[in-house]
C-alpha cells in the first residue's frame, strides 16, 4: 500500500506502466531485495494504491520472497500519543549501471504525536478523511507506513509541510490517510500463482471478479487488530 501520487512517473492516466517500480524488501540477514512491482490499483479518491510486488516464484521456486502480514488498525490513537513512520526521503536517484559507487538507500524512523482525525470538510487541500500529526514527512517519504504507539500501521504518509528556515521551524505538520479508506477499495487476484496459498482462500465466484481490500482481510490476506468484522 501507498499513495497513489508516487506512481505518477510509473503508470499512465490509463493504469499501464511505463517505467519499472520496485519495493525495497528487508530480510531476516540484512539482505535487501528490490523487488520489482506487477502491478497497481489506484484509488483516487483518496490519494491510495496496492501494488502486487513480484517473489520471483519462476526464478527461484524453493526459495520465494515471503510477504509479511503485518497488524493493520482502524482504531484512533489518542491524541497526543506517539505516531512513527519508517521513510526514504530525499534519496539520491539509484544508479545500477555506475561501477564507481554503490548505489545506498538511506532509510530511518521519524516519530511524532497524533493531533486529530479531520473530515474532509475540515481539511479541502485533502481528497479524503485524514490524520493531522507532527511527524516530519519531507520529500520523498510519501507513502510509508505510519505506526501507532502498539506498533500496528494505521495509514500511510501523504503530505507534510516543510518548516524548515521559517518562524515555524521544528513544529512539524503532516497528513497521513487511514487505513479505513482503503477497505471498499478494489484490487486485482488475476496475478496470484494458481494452486497456491493466496489463491486458494478465494471462493470460487469472487475469482476474475472485482475484489474488496476488506474483503482480502476475511480471506487472510490482511491482519487486522481487532481482526475486521
């Protein structure tokens, strides 16, 4: 999951790729993966994307990339409790093809405290409901998984303003979208292996039919505490 502005140079108006996107993925040794990305569904209504991230199944049959399910929450933390993100801002474009670098994504953890819940009446500059927060969301960083004080990912970044050189220096403002508004959106199966795990926990009359992310929660695909209902 991430917002759907990040895409604007990989996916055309019409949803078809035109340059290679790639998640970064952290294994259990400290071995990063750049896996490369299938495919996107864009919601934009609210500024939101799933993307199908590809395990290289084909390359390497004994040993795919997992995903892991991490805990999703549609619970509003208090006010003035503690939010984290984990974000790439302001990295340098990689390049591969140089042999006089090594190409280093530079990724941390930046916190901050939960303001309030906004309806979109109360915030125009925002297409949908959002969460107003402190964290520092400089260029780059849109996108990332935001935290709550139990560690379960509660929206994704989407905007922030940069202070910075101001009278309004170090008092960070940021908008991060729930988790909630992506629950009625819909996502393509049609590249899940056949016979396998993903596959199989969707009845028979949902395949090559429309999807709900809600829905992929009631089959498993998605954890959420406390579990959907």
């Amino acid at each position: 999951m991430t917002v759907s502005h990040v895409l604007e140079e990989l996916i055309n108006e019409q949803g078809k790729a035109t340059n290679t996107g790639f998640i970064v993925h952290l294994a259990g040794d400290t071995a990063i993966y750049l896996r490369r990305v299938l495919g996107f569904n864009r919601y934009k209504k609210a500024d939101l994307a799933l993307g199908h991230a590809d395990n290289y199944k084909r390359q390497y049959p004994h040993c795919p990339l997992m995903n892991l399910r991490p805990l999703l929450s549609l619970e509003l933390p208090p006010a003035g409790s503690q939010v984290v993100t984990y974000a790439y801002p302001e990295n340098e474009v990689l390049d591969f093809a140089s042999k006089d670098q090594v190409p280093t994504i530079r990724g941390d953890y930046y916190d901050g405290v939960f303001q309030r819940f906004l309806k979109i009446s109360e915030n125009p500059s925002m297409p949908c409901p959002c969460y107003e927060t402190t964290i520092e969301i400089r260029s780059g960083a849109s996108g990332g998984p935001v935290f709550d004080n139990r560690g379960r990912i509660i929206g994704v970044n989407c905007r922030g303003w940069d202070f910075r050189g101001t009278e309004f220096e170090n008092k960070n403002l940021s908008y991060v979208i729930p988790v909630r508004e992506a629950l009625s959106m819909n996502v393509s199966h049609l590249l899940l292996p056949d016979h396998s795990w993903e596959l199989n926990q969707i009845s028979q009359e949902k395949r090559g039919n429309a999807i709900t992310f809600a829905e992929l929660a009631r089959y498993g695909h998605v954890v959420f505490d406390p579990p959907l209902r």
